[in-house]
C-alpha cells in the first residue's frame, strides 16, 4: 500500500503529508551519524519506482560487516609498487648454458647406458652364435677326424695284415725249399681223412717229391691200398689225393687260401707281378 495512503490512518494531518514525506526522505538519504560511524544502517522500506511507474524495486538487506561501509582510502595513499629488477642477461645465458650442459650430461650418460646394454646384448648375441658355429665346426672336424683315424686304422691294419701274409708266404717257401720233409704232415692228412676215397686212391706229387714219400710213407700207403704218381703241374711241398669217387686238393696254393679266408682276406698265393 502506498505510504500516502496510510498517513491518515497515523493521525496526521492530510496537509502536513506533503512537509513529512519531504522529511522521511531527507531521514533515508541523509543516514545518522551512528550508521557512518560503525552501526547498523537503518532499514529502508520498498520505495517506488522513480519516473511514475508502478513497479518496485527488490528490497535487499544491507551488510553487516563495518568493514564493507568503511571508506576506501585514496590512491595517492597507497604505497607505490617497487620498480623491477633490472633483467640480467648474463645470469639468464650461464643458467641457459647449464641447463643445456645438464642435458647433455644426462642424455649422454642416459645414452650410454642403453648404448651400453643394447652393445652387451647385441655382442653377447653375435659371440654365442659364433660360438655355436665354432662349436658345429669343431664337431664336424671331431667327427671327420674320427672317421679318418678309423680309415687310417683301417689301412695300417690292411697293411700289417697283408705285410704278414706276404713274410708268411715268403717263409713257407723258404721252408719247403729247404726242408721237403714239411710235406709228409699233408700226406699223412689225406690218407686220413674221411670219409676215405673209394676207387684206386692215389697221391699226386711233384716228380721231386715222389722219392721223399716213398721213402718215408711207403707202409702207410701199402696198406690203404694208395699209390704215389708224380705229376708236374702240382708244386714242391703240395699233393692232391685222387680217386675214382673224387678229389682232395692238398696244395699250398689251396691251403694258403684257406688259412687268408680266414683272416677276411683274399690274397692269393702267387701274389700279382707289377
């Protein structure tokens, strides 16, 4: 409701309304000097609009804080801001510089140490591969030495073997030239044998031979019914038992192949004529 409406009702005289209006206005814009001087402000009713309009403006409560209503202090009171400090250029460039030298140090030893990992991985990786290879070389070399060893065996084994045969064959001959008599275990052995021949059993001899045998076995061979006949084709120190119901050949040649047959040999008894 607006206050002019309500002064009659205070008991005001309606042509003095004019006079306490002008002082209630006077009181709200000029405050008491307790509200300056630290109180509270005196409280302000809605008032209207100015210009004639009919709308109000929001009421809104003042602070209560005496530090907000206390006056500013003028500019020209407030301290003055110090002047910057000149800029040092040659402080800026040595702390530049050591920054930089800093960085390097850093990423040098940073790289270092991964140059030096990654150098130890990669020459640990080449020299285990080499190593390796060394290693499938010195097999293959063991492997090869052994094989050649086993030849080399091999061959100084074939060789002392067929050295042996041929001081053997050189001996026997030497024997039988110088002893015929070597010859009479051979005889002996065919008119032995089983089973016995059957047919008019005979021993051929080398013509040389004929008188030794006869000389020595004639009884032997009277009385298993044999005859000696010489034949030239049979060598000194050999004989061939023959009959009607087959051969046996008692020649050195046949059992000089005997005897190397057995050694896994085939080296024959006239060895060949280069």
């Amino acid at each position: 409701m607006p206050m002019s409406d309500a002064l009659p009702e205070r008991g005001l005289n309606p042509q003095n309304a004019p006079n306490a209006l002008t002082a209630r206005r006077a009181v709200r814009d000029d405050p008491p000097d307790s509200a300056s001087g630290g109180g509270f402000a005196p409280f302000e009713p809605p008032r209207r609009a100015r210009g004639g309009g009919a709308g109000w403006q929001r009421w809104q409560m003042g602070s209560l804080d005496p530090r907000d209503t206390a006056p500013e202090a003028p500019a020209s009171l407030l301290p003055a801001e110090p002047a910057p400090p000149p800029i040092d250029f040659a402080a800026l460039d040595a702390m530049r510089e050591g920054a930089r030298k800093e960085g390097y140090a850093q990423g040098y030893t940073q790289g270092q140490t991964q140059g030096y990992g990654d150098g130890h991985r990669e020459g640990y990786s080449r020299g285990l591969e080499a190593a390796r290879n060394e290693a499938a070389q010195l097999q293959a070399l063991a492997t090869n030495f052994r094989g050649a060893l086993a030849s080399v065996d091999d061959q100084v084994a074939r060789a002392l073997v067929t050295l042996a045969l041929d001081v053997a064959r050189q001996l026997v001959r030497t024997t039988v030239a110088a002893d015929p008599s070597v010859l009479l275990p051979a005889v002996r052995e065919l008119l032995a044998s089983e089973p016995a021949l059957q047919g008019s059993p005979s021993v051929l001899l080398h013509p040389d031979d004929v008188a030794l045998v006869e000389t020595h076995l004639r009884g032997e061979l009277e009385a298993a019914g044999w005859a000696v006949r010489p034949d030239p084709a049979v060598a000194r120190g050999g004989c061939i038992a023959s009959a009607a119901s087959g051969e046996r050949d008692a020649t050195l040649a046949t059992r000089w192949t005997r005897v190397v047959k057995a050694l896994g040999r085939d080296d024959p008894w006239e060895p060949p004529h280069d």
